[in-house]
C-alpha cells in the first residue's frame, strides 16, 4: 500500500469529505462485527445511531 500517496488523496479532502469517509469507514466496520457475531444487532443501532449523532454535531 502506498501511504504518500494515500496521505495526498487524504491531504486534498475538505473537512465535510474526510468525515464522511470517517463514517464510511466507522459503519463498514460495525457492520463487519454485526456480520462476525462480534456484536449484537440492538449494539450495532446503538452503535451506529451515536455515530450519526456524533457526525451531524460536527457539520
């Protein structure tokens, strides 16, 4: 993996973009752990519901 280069393509997002990448990265990886049994499903809304609540504070 090349790190300069994604440090560039991170480097030239605005501040709403790299958050929303944030989350896109946060919500995959909740879904992968309900998906693994790692969590439940009642966690993963909770989870994901202070997520989104967190992101929108933020805009």
């Amino acid at each position: 993996m090349d790190y300069s280069k994604e440090n560039q393509n991170w480097d030239s997002l605005s501040y709403v973009e790299k958050n929303h990448q944030l989350y896109l990265k946060q919500k995959a990886l909740l879904d992968q752990f309900l998906e693994k049994g790692a969590i439940s499903q009642a966690q993963h809304d909770k989870s994901l519901h202070d997520l989104i609540e967190k992101m929108d504070k933020k805009e």
